[in-house]
C-alpha cells in the first residue's frame, strides 16, 4: 500500500498541515502447551490529516483511501482547527518550526512469503523439541509474530516521505515447578525484517532453547534477595529496558510540558559521569536500528538526541510542538502508531 503523490493535494492545504496514509499489518501465533490459543493475520488502514493554526490542533482520520477521502479528511481537519480557535484563543500567533525533509525506506524482503499454515508449523516444531527433550517443564508458551507499518506522508512545509518497516519476533515463555511454585524465564528473537528474513528453520534455535532451559533450570535454585538497598550489577539488556523506561519515557519533552519529573533538571548532573545515553534514530554503531526512523510524521528530519552526556541532563526528545515551547530544535520524534 504505496500512496504515490500525496502533494497533488497541496491546494486543499490552508494552514499547517500534515496528511499521512498508513497500513499496519499484524500477524500474531500464540502455541501454549501445544494448543493454538491464536493465529491472527489483519490489516488496519487508513488516511489522517493534521492542521495547526494559532496554537490548536484539528485533526480528521478516516479508514477510506480514496482521492474523494482524502481531500474530505483534510477539509474536516481544517474545520476542525477553525472550531478549536473559537473556543480557546490564548494561543493566538503560536507557530511551529518549519522543517523540511525528504526520504524512501523500504525494509520489505526480497523472499518468496509463507503462508500462515507455514509458521504455526515453524512454532509447532519448536514446542515439539521442548515435549520431547524437557518433560519436566511446567508450561510451554510460544510466540511468533509480525508487524509491518508502511506509512507516506506529505506536509505543507514540503516534507515528503515513504517508510515500510517490517518487525519479526519469535518469544518463550517456559516454567517449571520449584517446591509448588512455578518458576519462568522468558526470551526473545528477532527483529527489523519479515519473518523469512528473521526465521530460517527451528533447529537453528534448538541449542539457544537448550541454553535457556540451563538458565531456567539454575534461576529455579536461587534464593531471593534479602529487602534493602544494595548495589547491583545489571545484564545490559536489563539495564537498557530500565534506561528505556526510567529514562525515555521521562525525557520525552511532550510528557515534560504535562509534568514529567525530568523537567527541572536540564544542566544538572543526574547520574554518574560514566553514564552517556543516546537515542539513536536510525544508526548505531554501523548498524540499522530494530525500528529505524530517517523522517517522523510530521515530516522532520530524525536525529540521535543526547540525552545525558557523562551524567548530565542535556536534552529531550521533540516534536514540533514541545521544541517550539522549550524553544528547541525538533528532533524528528513525532511517531504515530496508527492512522
């Protein structure tokens, strides 16, 4: 679902004005114990328009993407807008950023694709391996599934772009029983690509499962922590989830303007001088991130963001809004979900 030309639409625009076509498309296998407890394969897709004018937003979606759909959701959003303005003027002459960018990313694979029949095998043969080497455990759950989320946006500024980002992921969640209580250990695969670029055969993670099987094994003969303060070494996958969740969602500057307790500490020193956290947009390290993002949906060029720098508070992560209201750059981090 490529929508080619959205600027033919351009002449509808009379404020700021964005308007994206996205499809997303899930494919989702759930095996518990042997049995399908879900095997969905779906789309959902549609067209939405945002304008702003005055400090107010309107916004119009609508799952039709026809030319006719188009140009109405557009028109509703600016209707929209306009209604807005009447019943709240104390941002009158509030103007966002203009940014400008253009870019074409298409991650789809070059393989031939498999039916839906194909990967409830694929996880049927992996439970089998799990039944027959290790009876002892208690629950076998697997699952497999994929998310495309294919995007074209244009804006009035004169951004333009085309995203198809494909995420696969295969997840284990085995148990087995310690004096009566269930004891699990989870572990994931994947990620940016189709499930066949992903997920070749099954034996190629039979000595993985057998390696978590060990870790499950040894994690049900531990003790628990006594309570109190401690210091703790952390796995870096651990510590990057923490990071994620501590960190990210609290420097994310819209959540700031609502309260965030980041706030008040840019220029501070919040963490050891050891500690840089970056979120990169698109690159690390030479490689392609799991969700890479060049352009976001409103048509900004995305960009790593510094976020602390050798314990100190630097920056969040900007829409066009929140940069216009901590005066910033935007850093290309409006990303939508859905339509």
């Amino acid at each position: 679902m490529k929508f080619e030309n959205l600027n033919q639409f351009k002449d509808n625009f009379s404020n700021y004005t964005e308007l994206r076509v996205q499809e997303n498309r899930n494919n989702h296998i759930n095996l518990t114990n042997g049995d399908v407890t879900s095997n969905v394969l779906a789309s959902k897709s549609g067209v939405s328009a945002r304008v702003y004018k005055d400090g107010n937003w309107g916004f119009s979606s609508s799952p039709d993407i026809s030319a006719d759909s188009l140009s109405n959701v557009v028109k509703a959003s600016s209707e929209n807008v306009k209604f807005m303005n009447k019943k709240d003027d104390t941002r009158c002459g509030f103007l966002l950023p203009e940014t400008q960018a253009n870019h074409n990313m298409d991650f789809s694979t070059t393989k031939s694709r498999q039916n839906q029949k194909y990967w409830v095998d694929f996880v049927r043969d992996i439970d089998g391996y799990l039944e027959t080497k290790y009876p002892e455990l208690l629950s076998r759950n697997i699952i497999i599934a994929g998310l495309d989320m294919e995007k074209s946006l244009f804006t009035s500024d004169g951004s333009e772009s085309y995203s198809m980002t494909p995420r696969a992921i295969m997840y284990l969640m085995l148990s087995i029983e310690k004096d009566g209580l269930p004891i699990s250990i989870g572990n994931p695969w994947g990620g940016l690509g189709h499930l066949e670029d992903k997920f070749l055969n099954p034996i190629d993670y039979y000595s993985e499962i057998d390696a978590l099987i060990e870790k499950l094994k040894q994690k049900a003969e531990g003790v628990y922590a006594d309570a109190g303060y401690k210091d703790v070494i952390l796995d870096a996958d651990l510590a990057g989830i923490l990071a994620h969740e501590a960190i990210g969602h609290t420097t994310e500057a819209d959540l700031v303007m609502g309260g965030s307790v980041a706030g008040n500490y840019i220029g501070q020193t919040i963490a050891s001088p050891l500690v840089t956290l970056i979120d990169y947009a698109n690159q690390c390290n030479g490689e392609t991130c799991p969700v890479p993002v060049y352009v976001d949906d409103e048509g900004t060029k995305s960009e790593d963001v510094v976020i602390i720098e050798e314990g100190v508070l630097k920056k969040f992560m900007h829409n066009k809004d929140s940069a216009r209201h901590f005066d910033a750059e935007p850093t290309g981090n409006a990303r939508a979900y859905e339509f």
